[in-house]
C-alpha cells in the first residue's frame, strides 16, 4: 500500500475570481480535562483559497472539533491557525466570527426573527445602515434561489427544511465573509432536497470563489462537493488529504478503503460532471410570444418539444408540439415535476433523475436556475463509452405524461 498522503498533497489551483482566504492549520491540539486522549492531536492542514476541503471520518474522530477550532467557537490547547496571513488565536473571538460564515443542520436560524432579520444580522452588528443591509438581503436571497418578495418577511417555521437551510447560507454570506464553515449543513433534510442543497452550493462556490471547509459524514456528498478530502482517523489524524479522483483510485491504507466502502468504481461516476457532456440547446421560446413562431422553429430543428422558459430564462416545462399548435401565445404554466439538474451535478443524478421521471432526458440549469440545454440518456452513456457517440435524433422526449 502507498503511504498515507497527508499536507503534501496539493490542492487545485483556485479560481482567478477566489475571493476566500487560505487557511493553515498548524500543529492543532485540543485536549479536555480528564481525558487520556487528546481530541485533536498535532493536526497540519494547508487550506488554499477558493477551494472546498470536506473533513470526513467516522464518528468522533475529531472532525467537528477541527472545524470549531478555525472560528474558535473550540478554543484549540496549542498550535496556530492562520487565516490569510493572521493567527487567529491572538485576535478577538467575536471579531473573528463576524468575518467567518457558518452554516449548520436546518441554517441555526432564531425562529422569533424574519427571513429577512435572520439574513441581515451580522451587517447590522458590523454597523451596516438600513438601506446597504436590505439591498445585501435582497441579493443574498436571489443568490440561493429564494424570491425576495415571496420569503423576506417569513418566519422559520413558515419554511421547508431545504428553504430554512438556504437562508442559513445566505446569513452565512450576509458580510461577504472570506471563509465557509459548515458543520452537517445538510444532513437534516431529504436526499432530492440534499441534492439540490448541493447544487446550488457548487453554483454559488463557482460564483464567490469562497473557502469552504465542511465536515459531512456521507462520503458521496464528500466526493461530489469537495476539491479535496481530508479522511480523518481518531483524534483527527489524517490519514489521507487529497482529491476524490486520488482516493478512490489509489486509496493510502485499508482504513481509507473500509471508509470508502464498496462500490468505489461506481462512485467513481461522482467525479464526472453534466458540465463535461455535451448539451443539446433544443428549441426554446418565452412565455408570451407567439406559440407559431416557437412550433416553426422547433420543426425547422427536427424538435418535437419546445421548453418553455420565464422572463429570466428559467425552465417552466416541456411543451409538445401538438398542443402549442393550439396556442395562439405561450403560456406560464408550470410543471412542477419538471425533471431539471444543475451544471455541477453528476452523471450518477442525471441518470437517477432521469429513470425517476421515466423520461428520456433532463433539462440542465446554470447560475440562477437558467436554462443551459439539457441531457439526454444516450448522451450519457455515449460519453461513458465514447466508442459510440450520441445519436443526432436524440430527442429529451419525456416519455407519455411527461409534458404539460
């Protein structure tokens, strides 16, 4: 067996627009009264800006606790953290806080607060004025995909599980903190909404460029979200720090693979993107303009569905041709079972989403929830094996009951 990687392993280069902060870990130890074991011993990590490192290991193994220690929320035994240049051990703990975003199971939000007060309650600490903190929420709130107008002024418990965690990363992100931390953040809710919940994460990290460091104990969420993996063993060793394509093909020791678990070349399928395949555009046309003008371009294309996008180019549904012939305008209609994905999602959930709505393809979203083209089944599996390329009469075609 290779050697356990651990600091040595390089992260990926971040984006030119990064707007994180890099992270040094240096010789962490947290020990508590009256135990043998220290719960966090020596640890060193290197944490480059822009990029997302996910802490996994099995249960109490130290990876919360590490967590805690970067905003001191734990207040590390010895050692440094140094967060772009300053150790923050030496600085003040509320201050400190202020500029590090985090987000935990269900957003933490106080439920006697609005949606809007929950978001704009740290710029109003840091002295913000009225009219900067409302225009932050507005914005943070379009960012995670929530109508200002329609949520502002609810409370908590008005929200869905996946809607309450949106608002706790948009309070997150209220003062344009450097650094993400995130503990669990989206353990409490279903697995359609964890992914979405995942989706809209990758879509804002590739927005901000923030440093995201996230402890999770699913290592498909790990492998999904995190440009590198710190896989830790008791007392927050690691036992190997790398990217997911590395450790799921050259795995540093037996405990990595027990982690893994079997199926490590299934998940495999996780490190390949719908951003990586070849979209087909289709035919598209805008609620309100004339439904003959859609049905001919669609014709000319050889489509036999149109979608229909809203006024901000977002996918309202599939539209059949034979039902827009009878349509003098677009209509607004929304399918709420539209099937649809984001860029960053994997080829794993396109196929799933896809056999789950028995339809023959899935429309793909960009930033904002655009419309970006869409993916069809043969294209998928023509790019799992490239001897035999996508047919040219592929068509997104959801099956019969598909389409409104």
């Amino acid at each position: 067996m290779p050697e356990p990687t651990t600091t040595e392993s390089v992260a990926p280069g971040p984006a030119s627009s990064a707007t994180g902060a890099s992270i040094q870990l240096q010789q962490v130890t947290k020990r508590y009264p009256g135990q043998q074991r220290p719960a966090v011993d020596s640890v060193d990590i290197d944490i480059q800006a822009g990029e997302i490192l996910v802490l996994v290991g099995p249960s109490g193994c130290g990876k919360t606790t590490t967590l805690k220690m970067i905003n001191r929320l734990i207040e590390p035994t010895s050692g440094s953290i140094v967060l772009d240049g300053e150790d923050v051990t030496r600085k003040n703990a509320d201050e400190l806080r202020r500029g590090i975003g985090y987000v935990i199971q269900a957003g933490g939000l106080f439920p006697h607060m609005t949606v809007a007060a929950n978001v704009g309650i740290v710029p109003g600490m840091l002295g913000w004025d009225k009219a900067r903190i409302e225009a932050r929420v507005e914005e943070l709130l379009d960012l995670v995909g929530l109508d200002p107008e329609t949520y502002r002024n609810r409370y908590p418990r008005e929200l869905s599980g996946g809607q309450q965690q949106r608002v706790g990363v948009a309070r997150a992100l209220a003062a344009d903190p450097p650094v993400l931390l995130m503990d669990e953040p989206f353990g409490a809710v279903d697995p359609i909404t964890r992914q979405r919940l995942q989706d809209e994460l990758l879509n804002i990290q590739e927005e901000l460029g923030k440093t995201i460091v996230m402890v999770t104990h699913d290592f498909d969420e790990a492998v999904k979200l995190g440009d590198r993996i710190a896989i830790l063993d008791v007392g927050a060793r690691i036992v190997q720090l790398d990217t997911p394509e590395v450790i799921l093909t050259n795995p540093a020791d037996d405990f990595v693979v027990d982690f893994v678990g079997k199926g490590a070349a299934l998940k495999t399928l996780d490190l390949t993107r719908v951003s990586d395949v070849e979209l087909r555009t289709g035919t598209t046309a805008t609620v309100g303009t004339p439904a003959a003008d859609a049905v001919a371009r669609a014709r000319a294309a050889g489509d036999d569905y149109v979608v229909v996008l809203d006024a901000r180019d977002r996918p309202l549904r599939w539209h059949r041709l034979e039902e827009l012939e009878r349509e003098d305008t677009i209509g607004g209609q929304v399918d709420e079972d539209l099937p649809t994905l984001a860029r960053r999602a994997t080829l794993n959930e396109a196929l799933d989403t896809m056999l789950t709505a028995s339809q023959n393809g899935v429309i793909v979203t960009g930033r904002r929830d655009t419309y970006a083209g869409y993916l069809t089944v043969d294209a998928v599996m023509s790019f799992m094996t490239p001897s035999s390329g996508p047919r040219a009469e592929d068509n997104p075609a959801p099956s019969a009951g598909g389409a409104s």
